[in-house]
C-alpha cells in the first residue's frame, strides 16, 4: 500500500511537471521559443517550397526577435495545435486562429494580430450571401470557426469538413460542393491568383479577431509576446510585413 501511494505520488507529481507550460524565463533560459502552425493557410502560414512563410509567420519572427529570442517552427495539422499548448509540446501557436469564447477556455490568447473574418466564396455568381446558402453543400477546414458559423446556418443541404482549407477549396473548384467558407484575406488571394477558375467572392459571413495562443494561464510569456507584438506594431516593421503580403494593414482598429 505505501509502495503503491508512492508510485501514485511520483506519477501525479511527474504529469504535473510535464504538463506544466515553459514561463517566460524558461523559454529564455533556453534561448529558443517553440511557435507551432500548420503551414498550409497561404497567404499566412504556408510552405514555399520547403520554407516555411507568410504573413503571420513573419511577424512572429518579428516578435520573437524583440523577445531577444529564436523561433524553432513546428508544423502540424490545425487540429493538434492548441491541444498540444496544454501538452507543453511547444509555447505559442500562431495559425489565425480567431479569438472564440470557446477556445479561451482552454487556451490564454495573446493581442489579436489581424483582424478578419469567413468569406463565401463560390463558382455560381448567384451565391453571394448567407441566405443563398439555402439547399446548398458547404465546405470548410474542420476545426475552424468557419465551421462553427455554417454550423448555425439551419437553411443549408449540407456541410463537408476537409482536414485542410486547402482541400475545401479543391472539393469547390472540382464542384463537389456549391460553395466554400474561409478567411477573407484568404479568399481574395485564391481569387486574384487564379484569375480564370471563375471563383466569385461573396460576402462575410462573421467577423473575428484572429491572435497566437499560449498554453492557459502562461501570464508571463503571454505578457512578454504583448509587449513585443506592441512594440513591432510601433515601429513600422508590423505594417511593412502587412503591405507586403495584403497592401494594407491589416491590425485591428483599436
Ligand atoms: N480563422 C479560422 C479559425 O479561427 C481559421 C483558421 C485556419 N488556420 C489554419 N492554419 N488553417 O478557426
């Protein structure tokens, strides 16, 4: 019995510290911050080539060199990433994800580094807005908020969810489905760089402030990441990396 409370003891003790995320003074003790994001969300986060880039990419080296740290990338489905900040598996997560009353339970989000929102987009000019999704099929990344709004569309036929954004936008180029729902900047990327495809943009369906996640409660880090962010925002280096990427800034309004 005192073997066994023993062997209880040490395990509890040692999820407590497994789990426990890195403060800000230990991410700078060892010099490297651990940012994941799942590299397929272009223009934000995505490979070019074998590089990973992108806006948000971008300003998280920005924020992190005020930080007076490196970045060590991690790449991975959208799904695991914020899971992963309760796991202690790396310290941010930056892959626009949109501030959700949901997510902030699990999750301490830092200031919001865009602001944005879902878009329809669809081949059919006829589909513009939320009341011209009646009877129509849907598709959206799963795990996205775009899917928590299409969800509350009661008029649709049907919603699909794809482990990616980029296959939703495949599923509505092979017009498998009627029409599909991802960020606007997103949208308008696809759109311009595909002048031909004959994807037409509709209206936003919501809008959201999309910020990096620490793991719940990691204060220290979560105010350090402020701060930087802050200062990159100041200093004119934030709305160089947004002109070059969207030709505007895209910061929130206050
Ligand atoms: N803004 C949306 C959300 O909050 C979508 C984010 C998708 N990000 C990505 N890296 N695929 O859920």
């Amino acid at each position: 019995m005192q073997l066994f409370k023993a062997v209880v003891t040490a395990l509890a003790l040692c999820t407590a510290f497994a789990t426990q995320a890195r403060t800000l003074d230990e991410v700078k003790k060892g010099g490297k911050i651990l940012v994941a994001t799942e590299g397929q969300f272009a223009p934000f986060n995505y490979f070019k080539g074998t590089k990973l880039t992108g806006f948000e990419v971008e300003v998280a080296e920005l924020v992190a060199k005020k930080m007076g740290l490196a970045i060590e990338w991690k790449t991975l489905g959208f799904d695991a990433l914020l899971t992963g900040l309760g796991q202690n598996r790396w310290d941010v997560v930056i892959a626009s994800h949109g501030v959700t009353e949901e997510r902030a339970k699990a999750v301490t989000f830092t200031a919001p580094h865009y602001c944005s929102g879902g878009m329809i987009i669809a081949l059919d000019p006829a589909i513009k807005s939320a009341k011209d999704l009646a009877g129509k099929v849907v598709a959206v990344q799963t795990g996205t908020s775009y899917l928590e709004n299409v969800q509350k569309l009661s008029t649709i036929k049907e919603m699909k969810n794809f482990p990616t954004d980029v296959d939703a936008r495949s599923a509505l180029s092979s017009r498998r489905v009627d029409a599909w729902v991802t960020d606007r900047f997103v949208a308008k990327e696809v759109v311009e760089k595909n002048p031909g495809a004959g994807l037409k943009l509709g209206e936003m369906l919501f809008i959201e402030r999309i910020a990096a996640a620490v793991a719940k409660d990691n204060s220290s880090l979560a105010a350090a990441w402020n701060k930087a962010l802050g200062e990159v925002m100041a200093d004119g280096s934030y709305a160089t990396v947004s002109k070059k990427y969207f030709k505007e800034d895209v910061r929130c309004p206050n």
